[in-house]
C-alpha cells in the first residue's frame, strides 16, 4: 500500500510516497519556493522586510506550490496506486479567508489553478510565518490578563510568534478586514482543506502552537478567545484530537495529477508534531533534533509539565499524548549565511573544520544572531562572538557557531529530561561536525534516519491510519 506524506515548510514543499509493505519512500519530490517561484519574490519563503521582526509570506505561493509539486510526482510516479493523503505545515503561520471560503473550496475546477480561482478569498493578503516576532504588545496584553494560566492550560506563555498574538495585531490594526473573515486556518489546515475540497480542522500537534487551544480540555479555550478579539471563536476551524482516524475526502479537482478522488485526506498537523511520527520518536524515550531553518529539539512526553524559564512548549502529539519542544531560531539559514561569509564549501563546513580543531574550541563560541533570536530571546544583532572573530582561521570559526549553537540548545532542553539516544534529522543532519557536536554536548548517541525527510515521512504514516 502506498500513501502520500506532503510537507510544506519555511522554504519548501516535498511530496513523499511511503510503500508500508517495504517501510520505505518509494519517490521524494519537492519544490523550492525561491528558485521555483520566482514570481512570488520570497527568496527564502518569506517577503524580504527591513524590519526584522516582520516575516510574511504570500498564501498564494503556496498554493501554486502545491500544484507544482503534485505535477512533479505524477510524472515521477502512479499517483493512481496512492491509497491515502497526510502531511504537514509550518508551524504558527495564519491565514486568513473571507465568507466566499466556504462555498469556492467545495467547487474547485481543474481546468484553472488553485492560485487563480482562489486569489479573490483572502480577507489578509499576506500571511504571519513562524518567523514573524512583531508582536510584542499583544502578548504583553495577554500575560497581564491570564498569567501563568496561558501557560498552564495551553503549554506555552504568550509567544510573540505564535498566532493568537497575530490574530489580535489584525483585529486591532486592521479592524474591518479581520471583521471581513470568516475563517482562520494554519498554513496546516488550510491545505488540508484545499485537497478535501471542505473546511477542514486544526490537529492538536499544530493547534496547540496557537496559545489558544486548552491542552487539559483538548478545545478552543472560550475565555482567551473572548479576550483576544471579537467573535473569535466562530472564526476558527473545529479541532482535530489524537486517536481520531475520521479522514477527509480527495476532492475531484485532484483527478488531474491522477489521484482517485475520494481517497482518504488525514487532517494535517503541523511538521514538528509530523517529523516527531516521521522519527519513530512518537513514543517516549527517544528525542528528535530537526536541523532545518530553524533547530527544534522535540520528544514525547510521558506526562504534562512545562518549561518553568517559558522558552519551551508543550504540543499535542500526533500518536495520542504531548510532545515537548524547544525551538532556536537561527538554525540552518543562520549557519549557510556564516558559510558563505566564510566562502568555504560544504565539506570543509561540515567535517574539514571539525578535524582541524579541538572539541571545546578552547572556549571559543560565536553565537549567530542573523534573526532575532527566541531561544533566549535576543535582538538580530549579528554574531556574537567571545573572541577576535576576524583574526581566527575558518576552522576555529565554524566550530564556535556550531558548538555555540549545540551548547545553547542543550542549556535551553533541561527541563525535558535526559536522552540516551538522539535522532537528527533535517538537511544539516548530513554535518559529520554538526552530529558529533550534538554526541559530545548531550552526551548521547545520535543516530540518523534512513529517509531525511522525517515530516514528510510523518505525514505518510499518519495517512496510513485512514486506511
């Protein structure tokens, strides 16, 4: 049996066909949104913006994305054999539709793309990412009105990226477009629902990343929702619970990639919650550190409990349960931007350097703060160095961002536990240097995965409980 997992990140898109006879990815394919959408002037996902806390991207790129990249797997592979549907979005990224959402959804028309015929739908043009750290007044509202109680019933304090804080920004600075909407989706849901041809709902991996879903009741929490801004609740999507296996429908308009319509749709989560299915980590025991645009350290979580420093969170797990996170977010961009400062090549970045220089540097670290930083909160000020970064060779460099990075990421994940094995995944996982930094800090075996793309994987092995 064959299922699709479909992962749309920060700067991607991947379709992967998972044979559960085999246990393997039979076809990976993917479309980058800056050399293959060229038209949507987001290089790296998101519109470029002199102001470092604004990160939005066009809903519409994804959209064009996603036709793109099913076109590519048709010709790749028999999407007639694919028995069912999952996948994965972005963390925190909103998007937001007006009354029309409903009925244009349900009447998609293959002879058009979904870009064109759902252009006019949008009640906010541009959609807040993960990235986007602008709201800082928002969460100060939020903390003075709940306290600890955000924390405590949501898993998370107020977080300036999560999408509550964007939601009351909109509501507040833009008043009749946010009246204008009849629906809030995450970049999770809102994909889902596209290949249902319905509204779908927001799983409790992706929707707890919100800081308005009540972990303890496993719903919208009425009281945050009545705070934060007018009728909110009736503009959310219903909620997706661990355990359900109801799927969704493939609307028809997919027949034209050669998808059989109706096949089972599996509501999408969000790709942190899919790469912790994707690593086998969806049991307690084992933690996931994804090194992609951002590093986020994640595991199950046998019981409840939350970060007492606020910069981790909680998130429902995929597989029934929590899952524990900790985001940094000057990952992989961070590290290519030092890279290419550097003008040294892949090898040398990723194992060269690590052989020319002692583990610890000698105390030299080098903390890049490219994006302002979340984990510990930091404004983007560029590296920040202990030493004279100009008068030290390439090698001691790229050791002290790494180590930097490694040793900033163990402080900040006390609070989960200890792990004796650590599994790596994400484009950097391929980094002898990076893995071997990861061993010697945590002081753990790190293994990597077969099938590197771990959310997309996810997203094909939660499709496979439809059926």
């Amino acid at each position: 049996m064959y299922t699709l997992g479909i992962d749309s990140s920060t700067q991607s898109i991947k379709a992967l066909v998972y044979d559960s006879q085999t246990r393997k990815a039979v076809t990976t394919v993917s479309v980058n949104f800056g050399k293959e959408l060229p038209e949507f002037g987001s290089p790296d996902g998101f519109f470029p913006n002199a102001d470092p806390l604004v990160r939005h991207a066009n809903p519409l790129m994804w959209l064009a994305a996603l036709d793109k990249v099913l076109s590519k797997l048709q010709a790749a592979f028999d999407t007639s054999k694919i028995a069912a549907i999952g996948g994965d979005g972005q963390q925190h990224g909103s998007v937001y539709l007006g009354g029309e959402w409903f009925e244009r959804v349900a009447s998609l028309d293959p002879a058009s793309d979904l870009a064109t015929q759902l252009a006019n739908l949008f009640s906010r043009k541009t959609s807040p990412i993960w990235m986007d750290s602008s709201t800082t007044r928002q969460c100060k509202e939020l903390e003075a009105k709940f306290g600890k109680y955000l924390q405590e019933v949501t898993g998370s304090p107020a977080i300036e990226r999560f999408t509550l804080p964007q939601i009351m920004k909109f509501a507040h600075e833009e008043p009749a477009a946010y009246e204008a909407t009849a629906r809030i989706h995450l970049v999770s849901s809102f994909l889902a629902s596209v290949l249902a041809g319905a509204d779908a709902p927001v799983d409790t991996g992706d929707g707890a990343g919100m800081n308005v879903l009540n972990l303890k009741t496993l719903d919208w929490d009425g009281d945050i929702c009545s705070f934060a801004a007018p009728g909110l609740l009736a503009k959310l999507p219903g909620v997706f619970k661990p355990g359900d296996t109801t799927p969704l429908k493939l609307a028809p308009y997919f027949a034209k990639y050669g998808f059989v319509p109706g096949i089972p749709v599996m509501p999408f989560t969000g790709d942190n919650p899919a790469s912790l299915v994707g690593t086998g980590a969806d049991k307690p025991g084992v933690a996931v550190i994804s090194l992609g645009t951002s590093d986020v350290f994640f595991a199950a979580m046998e019981n409840f409990k939350t970060d007492p420093n606020g910069y981790g969170h909680v998130f429902g797990n995929p597989s029934g349960g929590f899952m524990s996170l900790a985001c940094v977010k000057n990952g992989s961009l961070a590290r290519e931007k030092v890279r290419a400062q550097l003008g040294v090549d892949y090898k040398f970045f990723d194992e060269t350097a690590f052989e020319l220089t002692p583990a610890g540097n000698d105390g030299k670290r080098a903390f890049p703060y490219f994006e302002s930083e979340i984990t510990p909160l930091h404004p983007a000020t560029g590296l920040d160095a202990n030493f004279d970064w100009d008068a030290a060779s390439d090698a001691v460099r790229v050791r002290a961002v790494i180590e930097a990075q490694v040793a900033n990421m163990f402080e900040r994940t006390r609070w989960i536990g200890s792990f004796d094995t650590i599994r790596v995944t994400g484009g950097a996982s391929r980094s002898k240097g990076i893995r071997d930094t990861i061993a010697a800090i945590f002081g753990a075996k790190v293994e990597t995965l077969e099938i590197p793309d771990s959310a997309a994987l996810g997203g094909a092995l939660i499709a496979a409980r439809a059926v």
